[in-house]
C-alpha cells in the first residue's frame, strides 16, 4: 500500500474554468422555466413603466385641482373679509347711532328733570 503524498507539484498547470464555458443542457422544463422568468420580468417591466406614467399624469391633474382649489379657498378669504369688513362699519355706525340717541334722550331727560325741579 502506497502512503498519501501531499507535498508533490502539480505535473501541469491548473485548468481556468472561468474561461471555459459550461456544457448546460435543456430539456423542455428548463426551457419552459426560463420562459416564465422571462415573462415575469417583462410582466414587472411594463406595470413599472405603467406605474411611472399613471404617477406623472396623476400628479398634473392634481397639481391643476390643488391650484383651483387654492384660488377658490382665496376667493372664500377675500369674501369673509370683505363680510367682516362691512359688519364691523355696520356695527360702527349702530354704535355711533345708539350712542347719539342716548346723548339725545339724556339731554331730554335733563330737561324734563330741571323742568319738574323748576317747578
């Protein structure tokens, strides 16, 4: 019987595999394998270009409603304070109204009070 010897050369250089190309034979379900793998990586291919033009068109039609919307609620703004605006001046002039009427009903009160005390 023979001892193993691990400290011996090589007679001949190593092969590189990586060069060489692999002998890969395909039956029908390899060929259908790769068929579907094919498919599904179109498949995802379209629902992504789908995904990224669906996105772009809905992002214009909402930056259009986002902007009528905007100019809607300024409208809306402009309206209310225009609204406050007049009610204030409306309760300015009630107050100045109220206020010379009881200027005016005092004096008379006056009036009658010296009147009856004249008297």
């Amino acid at each position: 019987m023979q001892e193993l010897q691990f400290n011996k050369k090589y007679c001949g250089p190593i092969k590189d595999f990586s060069k060489i190309p692999a002998e890969i034979k395909y039956n029908e379900t390899a060929i259908l394998r790769e068929n579907l793998t094919l498919q599904k990586k179109k498949k995802e291919e379209e629902e992504a270009l789908n995904k990224i033009i669906i996105e772009k068109k809905d992002t214009k039609d909402f930056d259009i409603w986002k902007k009528e919307m905007e100019e809607k609620d300024n409208l809306k703004r402009l309206e209310e304070i225009a609204k406050r605006k007049i009610m204030s001046d409306l309760s300015k002039e009630n107050y100045i109204d109220i206020k010379n009427k009881k200027i005016v009903e005092n004096k008379l009160n006056m009036i009658r009070l010296k009147e009856e005390v004249n008297k």
